[in-house]
C-alpha cells in the first residue's frame, strides 16, 4: 500500500454547497469515498471535488503556523525539490528559461533579471534553486512558520499572504510556478485568474497536481494517496486544461508521471509502468505548461 501525502488530521469544519467551479453546475454524483470524508464529480463536466466543501477561514486556519508541517517540508524538502525539478525539466522549463534568461521578449523589464513567482513555496527551496540560476524571485506562503525560514534562513523575498491579497502588478512575472497548491483551494478559478493578470503577455504558467484519470487513482480510489482531506479538488488533464483554456491561457505542454508508487511492486514492473504513465499519459502526478495569451 502506498503511503498517503501529508494531510491535516480530520476534523469538524463549517461547510457550504457550491456551484461546480468549472462550469457552474449543481448536479453531482458520488464519486470517491474515503475514512471520514468524499468526494463528488460533477455531471456536466466531470470534476471531482469535495462539495459541501470547508469555508476559505476553516481552509486557512489549516495551514497557519503549523509546526508539524513545518517539520514535515523541512524532514522532506530535497527530495520534493528533486522531484519539482523532475517536473519542470518534462515540461520544458530548463529550455524556455534559456530564452527568458538571455532578455528575449519575455522578459516585461528589460532593465532587470527575469521574474519568478513560486504559489505556495514551502520552505523556499525551489526559489533559492531558482535564485541561484539568475531569476529574481518571490514567492507566497500562507503558512507563517514556513514563510518565516524561508525569509530568515534562506533570505527571500516571501510573502504570507494569499496571492490575491498580494495585489501585484498588472503583468509583472515573467513565470509563476504553483506545485501541488491548486488542488487545496477553495476556488481554483479566482487563482488562475489572478495569475494571467500578474504575468507578462507570453509569461508561462507552470501547474503541478495529482492526476484522477491517472492509473494509481483508478487503482486505489479511496485509498489513492492523493486521496486526502486537504484536497479539495482532485483534477483530470481534460479538466484542468479546460480550467487554463477558458481562464485565456494556451496549452503549450502536458507531462504526467508515476505508474506504480514505490514498494507495491517489483522495481522492474516498476520501472515498465513509470516508463509507460510518462508515454501514454496515465501518470500519478501531471504538470501543465501554459501560455498567457495576450
């Protein structure tokens, strides 16, 4: 059996009913269930999704200062920049960073390095990784203990509040990174949105989640390790793309990985099914690349 991500212990939250934030709809059916919550999938476009789901405050209060997660990312953080660097390089990240880098046209301040905005940056590992290659970074925490060491121990530009909150600039990043962050919120859409304001006319968005169509969720269903209370959604390359798409942007690339979660098959099996998910596109985790249109 796989092990589950890191999750919130279950608890009793205030909850409301909501319209299907893909496409409106207010009919669902049953779809996955788990020990203490479930999820629905939609009948008009098929997203699954917790609905009645936690109000944003209850959302929130999950993640504030938590010392436990603190420890967790930090107890775990190489190799999640391990496997976000993995991402970024299926996606095409380190080749269109070549022409961002050189002052192409997309950079929005030619007088200044190129911008990068991390959503959800954890301890900051990534952003140092990012800093260290020539980006000027920034990124947004809304868990204080991490956005705390981030800024006090890796000396970063870090931000504990939510995007929109925030308030950046019209068109001011050239890349914004979100990896595993848009399945926790409580409107994805508001997020996308936000996003294609902040970036520059051609910038990329590069968004990292579990996979529902993927192999290991058909599997396990509710024992799929993705599978937890924080997620609130749980997205299909079909959905998520027609999120992006219907949001302006253009799909540019789409990459998913992990066929077989580590010790629940023999490493050769293993090794055929991860080589498989990565070429048929049935892969765990899916990582999308999209362009802002002007």
């Amino acid at each position: 059996m796989p092990v589950k991500t890191w999750s919130t212990p279950i608890v009793s939250e205030e909850k409301q009913s909501i319209p299907c934030v893909l496409c409106g709809s207010r009919s669902f059916k049953d779809s996955i269930s788990c020990e203490g919550f479930s999820y629905v999938s939609c009948l008009s476009c098929g997203l699954v999704q917790m609905n009645p789901q936690p109000l944003e405050a209850e959302i929130k209060n999950r993640y504030c200062d938590k010392k436990n997660y603190l420890d967790y990312e930090l107890a775990n953080e190489e190799a999640f920049l391990k496997l976000q660097l993995l991402a970024l390089n299926d996606s095409g990240f380190f080749e269109l960073e070549k022409q961002i880098l050189s002052k192409s046209s997309f950079d929005p301040s030619p007088n200044s390095p190129p911008r990068i905005l991390d959503i959800g940056c954890a301890t900051g590992s990534l952003l140092e990784y990012m800093k260290n290659r020539g980006w000027e970074v920034t990124g947004v925490e809304i868990s204080a203990s991490q956005a705390e060491y981030g800024k006090q121990k890796r000396k970063l530009d870090i931000r504990n509040l939510t995007l929109k909150e925030n308030n950046f600039p019209f068109k001011n990043f050239n890349v914004v990174l979100a990896s595993h962050l848009i399945e926790h919120l409580n409107d994805p859409a508001a997020l996308v949105k936000e996003v294609r304001r902040i970036l520059s006319p051609q910038g990329r968005f590069f968004v990292t989640t579990p996979n529902i169509a993927g192999f290991q969720a058909r599997l396990f269903k509710g024992r799929w390790r993705s599978a937890i209370f924080d997620h609130l959604f749980l997205f299909s390359v079909k959905t998520l793309s027609r999120l992006l798409l219907e949001s302006g942007f253009l799909i540019e690339k789409v990459s998913t990985w992990g066929g077989l979660a580590q010790g629940i098959a023999p490493s050769l099996l293993k090794s055929a099914f991860d080589k498989a998910a990565k070429r048929f596109g049935f892969g765990d985790v899916m990582i999308i690349r999209a362009r802002n249109q002007p």
